[in-house]
C-alpha cells in the first residue's frame, strides 16, 4: 500500500524540495516527509504533480516506457488553424528528434483560476487555447512544440496524468491517495485506487475568479 498525494502546483513554484536563491519550493505545500515526485513540472507551469512514498509507483506513473498520457491545457499565442492541429497531431521536428503524435484540439478557455502574475497581453494578437496530450516526457516539450508549429505558449496547465486529475484541487492544495499496485492485494474495506486505472473525478476544476472575461479574439 502507498500513498499518492495529487498536488496543484502554482507557477513560479520549483519541483524540488530546496533552493539555494529562496525560490519557492514544494517544501513550502508539501510537509509529509519522505515523498518525492513522479515526474517533473516547470517554474513557470502550473497544474497537477504526483508525489508518492514508493519507488515502485514513482517509476509506474513518472518512467517514459510506460506511456503514462499527460493532458495539457496551453494558452497559445495567435489563432490556430486545423492545419496547426493536424501537425501536432503527427509529430513535430525538434532538436532532439521528432516527437510522438499527439492528441491536439482547439477548446474554449478553461474554466480555471487566474494565474498569478497574468500572462502578457498583446491587445492586436488574439489568443488560443489547445488541449495537448502526449506520452513522452522531454524537457519543456509543449513549449517547444507550440512553439515549433508558429504557436508560443503562453500559459501552460497540466490538467491529468493518466486517469488522475486537478479536480477539486485549487492551486496550492493537495489531496493524498491510497494507491495499491496491480500486483499487491487490497485489503477489505480499504479505499483504494489502481495505479493504472484511478477514478476519474467529474465536476469543474475550482479556483476561477467568477466574471473573468473571455479571451478577446
């Protein structure tokens, strides 16, 4: 039996637990000693960051072999035409090679917080949001494949990693899980969530100020 702990990280909060410049760390939200996490997310991303006590999950969820999906929400610079989407959706070239195909679509802006400090606004250049899911794990790979197709990001959300989700979390909160392996037995009685196939919680995401415009186009 291990515990998860499914943690909304803010922007301009580090993934580790110390810094020697006194940036934010996870040690600022997360005091459970012991716990590391699953993967990594950028200073300046926000969005949902798995941390566990075992070694055995952390490699599970975090390792690239095992083609755990990560849904993004990205906040891109310009309109996105069908033609973007069909190039994320094949693979794009980077330095490092090219990537996976993709799940890319157009969606409306999140009904999410506002981020803290906004993004920079240019008020004759519109604004997109892409829904993003990929397999891989490279360093800043949405960044640099938005950036590839003609799209800067903007604002990037991680919104699942597999079947775990932000739901119910605001930015700053954490919520822990009992997690048994597919090869551990449950105990009776126990509430517990499958590594691979966790419930999918439903509902909105919470923390959206109420009255917050939508992107002008």
């Amino acid at each position: 039996m291990s515990q998860l702990i499914l943690f909304n990280k803010p922007f301009g909060v580090l993934c580790q637990f110390t810094d020697p410049d006194g940036r934010p760390t996870l040690s600022d939200y997360i005091k459970k000693p012991g716990v590391y996490a699953a993967g990594r997310l950028d200073f300046d991303s926000e969005g949902l960051l798995l941390l566990t006590d075992d070694g055995k999950l952390q490699h599970q969820i975090a390792h690239p072999d095992n083609k755990l999906p990560k849904v993004y929400w990205a906040q891109v610079e310009g309109e996105v035409p069908e033609e973007v989407l069909r190039q994320l959706r094949r693979g794009v070239t980077l330095k490092d090679g090219r990537t996976a195909p993709a799940k890319a679509r157009l969606i409306a802006e999140p009904d999410i917080w506002p981020r803290i400090p906004p993004i920079r606004e240019r008020k004759s250049i519109p604004t997109s949001w892409i829904e993003l899911t990929i397999s891989e794990g490279r360093n800043r790979q949405v960044r640099r494949m938005t950036a590839a197709v003609g799209h800067p990001t903007l604002r990037l959300v991680r919104r699942a990693i597999g079947n775990w989700t932000l739901q119910g979390l605001a930015p700053g909160e954490q919520r822990t899980e009992t997690v048994h392996l597919p090869q551990g037995p449950a105990s009776k009685g126990t509430r517990t969530r499958s590594a691979e196939a966790p419930k999918r919680p439903r509902g909105r995401v919470p923390g959206r100020s109420t009255g917050k415009p939508r992107n002008r186009r």
